[in-house]
C-alpha cells in the first residue's frame, strides 16, 4: 500500500538487516526495524528488473499489508531508470 508516513512491512523474512526496537506507530506495534530490498520491473513491457532499496523500513507484525511512502518510492524508481506510468 502507497502511504504517505514510515515505510513498514509485517513479514520479519522481508528484511535484509535487523534490529529489535520497541514502540509504536499509530497505535500498532513496532518490534523492529531495517532495511528491506525488493526486486521490480523496470515496466510492465519489460522482463528487465532493478533493485529497490528502503532503509528504517518498520516491522508491525499486526499491519494489514506493506506499506511504502510514495515519495521515497518514486525517487528509488526515478533512480533506477524505471516507468511511471501517468507521471508528467
């Protein structure tokens, strides 16, 4: 999910560093947090991929679903090269 606060995930296997922390974030949970990369397609036409870097990505267990900022996001896409679609 596009979010515009803290980039968190809830599967601990996400994560390629770690560390416990305690505290909260809106009134979930946080337990860790840590840099998750993740493997996208440069376009939808396209099999080529980049990586995706996000550090002091916060682990929730208990959240729905992911969630990335969308400012982050887009900058780490336009750094890769990669499409928006619908973008100016």
């Amino acid at each position: 999910m596009i979010v515009s606060g803290k980039n968190y995930a809830r599967n601990r296997s996400s994560f390629q560093t770690y560390r416990r922390i305690q505290g909260t974030l809106g009134g979930s949970k946080v337990i860790g947090i840590g840099t998750v990369e993740l493997q996208v397609r440069r376009s939808p036409a396209s099999k080529e991929t980049g990586k995706l870097v996000l550090e002091d990505v916060l682990h929730i267990p208990t959240a729905i679903c992911n969630g990335v900022n969308i400012t982050q996001a887009i900058d780490c896409i336009k750094d890769l090269g990669m499409v928006l679609h619908g973008a100016m």
